[in-house]
C-alpha cells in the first residue's frame, strides 16, 4: 500500500515541476528577447545619438516606465492569480484592471512628466512635455498589463510574440527615425513606445481573448464577479502596486537620478550598463512568475520547488553576468571615447552581482504573494527602498554611474537576507490555506 500512496504523490509534483519549468521557459524567452534586442537598440543608440543627449532621452524614458511600473504592478499582479478563475470573473477582472491601470498611469505620468519638465533640459514646451510623457507612460503600462495577463490566462508562450515583435518593430523605428529624421525629439521614447501600442492593441483584441476561451473550455467556470472578488481584487492590487511596484518604480528611475544628481553623460553610462542589470533580472522575474501562477493552484508542491529553483536562477544570473562584465570592455571601445571600457565594466560587474544575489528574495516574494501574505514583501521592500535611496544620494553625486551601482549592490545584500530567511519559512506545512471566500484563485 505504500508505494501507491508514494507515485500519487510524487506525481502531483512531477506536474508541477514540469509546469514551472515550461511558464519559466517561455517568459524567460519573451524576456530574453526583450533583452537582447534591447542590447541592440541601446548600441545603435549610443552610437546615433550625442552622448548627452542620449543621456536626457534615457532619463525621459526612465522616468514613464517608472511611472507605468508602479500603475501596472498592482493590477497586473492580481491577473496572475485571479484570472485563473475563468469565466465571467476573469473578464471582469480584466476589464477593471485594464481600466485601473489606465486611469493610474495617466495621474502617475502627469506627475513623471512635471519633473522631466522641471528638471531635464528641453527645447519642447514644458505643457508638451507633461502630455508626451503622460501618453507615454499609459501606453507602457498597458503594454506591461497584457503580458501579466497572458501570464495568468495560462499563455506565457504568447509573450514570446509579442515582446519579439515589439523589440523588432522598436529597433527599425530607431533606426528609421535616427537615420532619416535625426532632429525629431525624444527618438527613444517614440521607438519604444509606438511598437509597443502595436503589439497591446494585437494582444488584447486577439491573444487574450484566444487564451481566456482556452481556459473556458479547461475549468468550465461559471463565476462571476461578485463582492468578495471586488474586495480580493482592490485589496491585493492596492497592496501589490505598494509593495512591489514602488521597488520596480525606484529601479528604473535610477538613470533619472544618476542623470540629475551626477550628469547627462554619466547617466548615458549608466543607462546602458543598466540593460545588462535589467536583462539578469528577467530571468529571476520568469521564474518568479512562473511559481505565483503555478502556487495559486498547487502551493505545496511550489513552495518544496521554491529553494531550488532560487538556487539555480542565482547561479545562471552570475554566469551571464560575469560573461556580460568581460563583454563590456570591448562594447565600451565601440561606442567611442565618452564611454571608459574599464570604468563600464565595474559599473556592469556590479549590477551582475546584484542581479546574482536576489534570486531568493524575488522567489520568496512570488510566494507570498500567491499566497496573499503581501504585508511581509511590503516590509522587506519598504527597507530595500531606504537602503538604496540613502546609498544613491550618498554616492551619486560623487561617484556618478558608479555610485548608483554599488547603491544597487548594498541594497540587494538587504534583499539576500530577507529572502534567505523567508524561504526557510516558506514551508508548506507553516503557511495556513487560502481563505474560502474572497480569495482571487
């Protein structure tokens, strides 16, 4: 009688596994050419556009993908784990994320926009500023919603289509604008942010519609939204944009920062070395995603994968940053001499290493997100935000795209801690189930 018992239970987590391993794969590509072609755009970038220059323009398009980051997380978040419900629920669900996250990017761009107009130079009127950034910055958060939900509609194969098409798209256009109409402003933020509305309009209209159906026909549900959902959806939305969306907010408005407390060329610098950061950390991001949707259903089994899979991710994060650190040097030598090779590449050697060391930590936050336990993840941020504010103002002005990453650095080390312990805690037998009523999934 024990070794029925023992295949039925070796089973369930053979699923899961095997589950994880496939969502992580297909986000991670998705991710990753996202990643690789945003390597190409930020060459041909430094390459087409003025050293300072391209330092204001990647300042403008920090400050709307900060602005869409934090409008989009906590909505996007509650379609990872809530759109598995099906059925009406999951369209209403969409439908009011889609409405939340539109409403708050316009307020947060506003906002975005009154400091780029305030404090970046610029031969556009501050009210065109304000209302380019502002578009900007809905459109970008739209664009990161519908990857969430493909993500929970159980499609992540699908984001592989539509961040290959919008990186493709994104690199012509700069190409087409940096060759054929040079003197046209903010040429970064068109190039990203035009492809982008391309591929959001093809993704909601078609690939999460043919994805909901999917789920339709699988789960058969026939739930629709109710208070109890309303309740779920504004409570772990609010706390998720708290918790998570003001780290990604703070993250990408570093070469804002570096560019305002430092200069226009150190921000340039920093901007690019950045994408090397930004690229190690999607694939922790896939991972992590990966585990929240497959934890809605199956937390267990999850959470007995979650030490490994953190182990592993730390593990190829160091290998591609160390072989990103040894690339830099000659990439640097490239772009001409306003870019230090040896000073890039301690400033990439840095961000790699912090990239490397918070795998644990973004694992042990999926989790307890799955879970709703998002008060924790909101403590743990909350500190990570101090530490790397305190480091940037202390560093940044001295040190320029330097100080910004050691900045990135010391406050990953808190993040390390945080997630050690907490994944030791992570248990399945020491987390209580998920409430009956009121739970998104």
């Amino acid at each position: 009688m024990t070794v029925p018992a023992r295949a039925h239970g070796t089973a369930p987590a053979a699923s899961v596994r095997a589950r994880v391993s496939r969502d992580s794969l297909w986000l991670a590509s998705g991710y990753a050419a996202t990643a690789g072609s945003g390597f190409v755009f930020w060459l041909l970038a430094a390459v087409w556009i003025p050293q300072s220059q391209l330092g204001i323009e990647a300042s403008v398009l920090a400050a709307v993908m900060a602005a869409a980051a934090l409008a989009s997380n906590g909505p996007g978040s509650a379609l990872v784990v809530m759109l598995p419900l099906g059925g009406p629920a999951a369209r209403e669900t969409l439908r009011r994320a889609l409405a939340a996250t539109a409403v708050l990017a316009l307020v947060l761009g506003i906002g975005a926009g009154a400091l780029v107009a305030g404090l970046l130079p610029s031969a556009l009127p501050p009210v065109w500023i304000v209302c380019a950034v502002a578009a900007c910055s809905v459109a970008w958060a739209l664009f990161n919603l519908q990857a969430q939900a493909l993500a929970g509609a159980s499609d992540a194969r699908a984001t592989l289509i539509v961040n290959g098409s919008a990186n493709l798209l994104k690199l012509g256009l700069l190409a087409l604008l940096a060759v054929a109409a040079p003197a046209t402003p903010l040429i970064l933020v068109l190039a990203t942010i035009v492809p982008a509305i391309a591929m959001t309009a093809l993704s909601l209209a078609v690939l999460i519609p043919r994805a909901l159906r999917v789920d339709d026909r699988l789960s058969g549900s026939v739930r629709r939204w109710d208070d109890d959902l309303a309740r779920a959806f504004r409570r772990f939305s609010f706390q998720n944009a708290i918790a998570v969306g003001i780290v990604m907010c703070a993250g990408l408005s570093l070469s804002f920062l570096v560019t305002t407390l430092a200069s226009p060329v150190e921000g340039a610098i920093f901007a690019i070395a950045f994408q090397f950061s930004v690229a190690l950390d999607l694939v922790g991001v896939a991972v992590a995603t990966a585990l929240a949707r497959s934890a809605v259903g199956a937390f267990a089994h999850t959470a007995e994968l979650a030490h490994s899979y953190a182990l592993k991710v730390s593990l190829v994060v160091a290998a591609l940053g160390a072989a990103a650190a040894i690339a830099t040097p000659l990439m640097f030598l490239l772009l001409g001499r306003g870019y230090p090779p040896l000073y890039g590449m301690a400033v990439v050697g840095i961000l790699a290493a912090a990239s490397a060391i918070r795998p644990g930590y973004d694992v042990w936050s999926a989790l307890s997100r799955a879970r709703h336990s998002v008060r924790p993840v909101l403590v743990g941020n909350a500190v990570w935000l101090l530490t790397l504010g305190g480091f940037v103002l202390l560093l940044v002005p001295r040190w320029g795209a330097l100080g910004a990453s050691t900045a990135v650095v010391c406050a990953a080390l808190v993040l390390t801690v945080i997630g050690i312990v907490g994944l030791r805690h992570a248990h399945p037998h020491r987390t209580a189930p998920l409430p009956s009523k009121g739970a998104p999934a």
